[in-house]
C-alpha cells in the first residue's frame, strides 16, 4: 500500500538531532544493487533507469546515499549496463566516490553484493541499498548505519499488512532476529508460521566490511531461487555472534521498490503527493494538491499560488506573490516577486522580472531574461533575448537573438529574423522604439532610441534615433479587375 509521508530529504542537506546519531564517515562505503533486468517493466529500458519525477530511479538512490558523505558508492550493473554507465556518466564525473561494478552472469543478490564488495577499499561498515527503491529517506540510512560496529549488523525491516512475496523476518522468543526467510522458500516447506509474519525484510542492510567480506563467502545455493541469497548472511551473523539490530523506516512508501509499471504509477503517485504536501506545508497555495509534478527542485518565496496541471522541472524558483495560471511547464527558471504566468505557457532555461505579466500561450526558450513589468502576451515566443523593464509584445511575435531596452512595444505579428540559413544574428532594439504590426527586422541591425517602425515594414538596415522608417512595397490598385471564375466540370 502507498501512502503519503513527508518530503524526502534527498535534494536537502542531512539534518537530524542529536539523538539520532547520524553516522556520516569516511569509513562509509554504499554498495547499490542496480543489476536487475526487470522484465516486468515490459521496456527496453533497464528497471533502474525508468523515470520517477523526471529522474531514473537509480538517480533518487545515488543522491540518498551521497548524502551521507560516503568514500565510496558501488552501483552493481548487469542488465542494460552500458545504457545505465552512459546515463550517469556526468554524475560519475561530478562525483569521484560514484563507480560501477559489472555482475554478469547473475547468481543472485549475494553475489551481486560480493561483485561490489570487491571494488570497496577497506572500511568499516557498508551499507546495501537497492536501485529500485528510490524513496528511502537519508535520515533513515543514517539511522541505520550508526547502529553498526564490529559486533552488530543492522538491518533495516518493516511491519506491513500483507508481506506475500517477501522474505520474512524470524525472531527468538527474546525477540532477537535469527534469520530471514525467503517467501518462496517458506511456501515450499508449508512453513504456515512463518509465511504468517508480517515484519519483512527490506533488502537494505549494514555490516562491518570485514565481516562481510567473509560471510559472502561462504554462501551457497540451498533454496528455492538456486541462488546465492544476500539474506542468508542474517543467519550466519548470529552464529557469529553478531548482534541483529533492526531499523524502521516511517512508512511503507519508504521502501517500496518498482517492478512493473503499475508500481511505478503509485509511487509517482505517492511521490508528488508529497511535495504538495510540503509545499503547503510552507505556505504555497495550491488549486488541486493531486495535480502538480515537481520533476526536480521548487522553491517558493511567501503567497505563491499554483493553479492546477502545472509541472515544474529542473530548478525553478518562485518569488514572493508569484501566481502561475493552470497547464504551465516551467523549467529551470526564476520568476521573481509579483509576476503573473496566465495559463498554457512554456517557460525554459528564462528569468522573469518583479511584476512582469507571461501569457497566456506565451513560449520563454533558454536564454530569455526579462526585466521588471515586461509584458509577453499570448502566442508571443522568446529566445536568447533580454527586454528591458517595462517592454511589452502582447500578441503574435517572435523575438530571437534580441536585445530590446526598456519600454519597448512590439506590435502584433512581429518577429526578429535572426537566422540567415547558416548563423544566426541580433537585433537590438533601444530604449523608447514602437514596432508596428506585421513588422520584420532582418539581422543585424539596431532600431535606434525612440524610433518608430510602420506597420507592415521589413527592415533591413539599422534606423536613426527618433525617426520614422516605413519600409512597404506601393500600393497597386487596378480597377474593374475580375476574379477568374471557376471552370464547370462537364
């Protein structure tokens, strides 16, 4: 069952109290299990790169367990190997910790973690996590690691309403984990006692390096898989006489994996809900909680509002009493205090002054930087242009490649022709110029302060300062001129 929790603590820095005892050390190594094919996604694509709010799965995971400072995070490849190499290849790069570790051919989640273990230097404790489950909370892997020493390994396990396919978690009569038992196992032996526990095992874990290194050894196919069982090291653990020390974490959604699309529908689900959460939690106004996507990071000044179907990707940031109109993507923007998106617009890789009004059906592209009070209206696209404060283009126009001072207006049907076929070029257009309708202005060329541009003109020199420059071709009228009449078929 998915159900709602709080924000994951993924894009934000580490906080806990005191008591938490946060363990963040550079004796920390992370092995993540991303080698599965996931046939149940029924896609060419590998499980752990299918797309959670806008990011692979296995990106949520890395980010978890960068989090706690680790000097080494060893993600297990197998399935895809080369796609999922290619698609963090700029995260490795920005992150030496990060490397991978291929496990071909598959035998199992204990020698998966054997294939990792052997490209982790010597610490002193490792932390295990999966690649398809992409919610869990640092805090909580925080928890979880500093319960570790030489004589404990901790184990992270959740009490569910119905456990049916996972592994179960056995304890003694003084309530000490023994050993875990894998669902198919216990059905196969009619183990009813067992398959009737509800505490079940997450398949996240922490162990001293050493020990592990050896457990893994000694493992062996003896169940019902025919693989070799990262679980049975639990086992062996207290025949060591390690203490079994378990975590929880604050919900089910915490640790749930994906392992179809149906799945992956429900933690979205669970995911956004989340940050809508949070984002009202401080303060933001939100039409509908259930329809916005957060594909990224958003952060809001006081008294924004967000109508409903809006998604946000990247980084956007929102100012003070900024209101976004229903059906708006935004991405990687910043709309500062004041300003007002009308719906069904598009902003991209722009910033957005205090006051100004956007839309509705306005386009922003990359490199767009609009001043303070700018005006873009409906069916109006922007492109690597900067409009100076109080500049308006209210319908109908294309600026690209543009520089317009402040007060400009552009009239409807306008654009700035900045491509020749093979380069493109600007148009600047100063301080205090009115462009009539149906206007095109051929870069490069600068419409001077002040000026005025007929309607209808086509530019292709620069103008004065002040001037008037009207640019049409003479009117021709003919008189008692006939339409051609349309021929009848026979």
């Amino acid at each position: 069952m998915i159900v709602a929790r709080r924000m994951t603590a993924f894009a934000t820095p580490l906080r806990l109290d005191r008591e938490s005892r946060i363990f963040m050390s550079s004796t920390l190594s992370v092995i993540i299990l991303a080698a599965g094919k996931g046939t149940r996604m029924k896609s060419r694509l590998p499980k752990v790169l299918q797309p959670l709010a806008g990011r692979p799965l296995l990106a949520h995971v890395i980010a978890g367990a960068a989090a706690l400072k680790p000097a080494q995070i060893v993600t297990v490849i197998g399935h895809g190997a080369d796609d999922v190499r290619a698609a963090f290849a700029d995260v490795a790069a920005k992150n030496p910790a990060l490397s991978f570790a291929l496990q071909m051919p598959q035998h199992g989640t204990g020698h998966a973690t054997a294939v990792g273990l052997e490209n982790v230097t010597d610490s002193s404790v490792v932390l295990i996590v999966t690649g398809d489950a992409p919610l869990v909370k640092t805090e909580t892997l925080a928890k979880l690691v500093a319960l570790v020493n030489d004589k404990t390994f901790a184990l992270l396990t959740c009490n569910v309403a119905d456990p049916t396919g996972y592994g179960r978690i056995v304890r003694n009569a003084a309530g000490d984990v023994v050993k875990i038992v894998e669902h198919k196992d216990a059905l196969q032996a009619g183990d009813h006692a067992t398959l009737a526990i509800h505490e079940m095992n997450t398949a996240i874990m922490a162990a001293p390096t050493a020990w592990l290194r050896g457990a893994l050894k000694r493992l062996t196919p003896n169940n019902a898989q025919g693989e070799l069982l990262l679980t049975d090291v639990i086992a062996m653990a207290t025949v060591d006489g390690l203490r079994i020390a378990t975590e929880q974490p604050t919900s089910e959604t915490e640790i749930a994996g994906v392992n179809d699309k149906v799945q992956l529908a429900a933690l979205e689900c669970a995911f956004q809900h989340e940050q809508a959460v949070s984002l009202m939690q401080n303060g933001v106004t939100l039409a509908d909680p259930h329809r916005i996507d957060v594909r990224g990071t958003l952060s809001c000044g006081s008294d924004v509002s967000i109508d409903v179907n809006c998604v946000f990707e990247g980084a956007v940031t929102l100012g003070d009493n900024v209101s976004i109109g229903a059906n708006c993507v935004i991405k990687n923007a910043t709309i500062a205090a004041n300003a007002v998106i009308h719906p069904m617009c598009h902003i991209d890789g722009a910033t957005v002054g205090e006051g100004a009004l956007i839309g509705p059906f306005a386009r922003l592209r990359p490199g767009s930087a609009l001043a303070a009070e700018v005006h873009i209206g409906n069916f109006v696209e922007v492109k690597n242009s900067t409009l100076g404060k109080g500049s308006k283009a209210n319908h109908l126009a294309y600026l690209g490649d543009a520089a317009l001072g402040e007060r400009v207006n552009i009239g409807a049907g306008t654009i700035t022709a900045n491509y020749d076929g093979a380069n493109k070029h600007k148009t600047t257009i100063e301080d205090d110029v009115h462009i009539g309708s149906n206007c095109v202005l051929v870069a490069p060329l600068t419409i001077a302060a002040g000026g005025t541009v007929g309607g209808g003109s086509t530019l292709t020199k620069s103008t004065e300062p002040g001037a008037l420059t009207v640019a049409r071709t003479k009117a021709v009228s003919i008189a008692n001129w006939k339409r051609p009449k349309k021929v009848a078929k026979p």
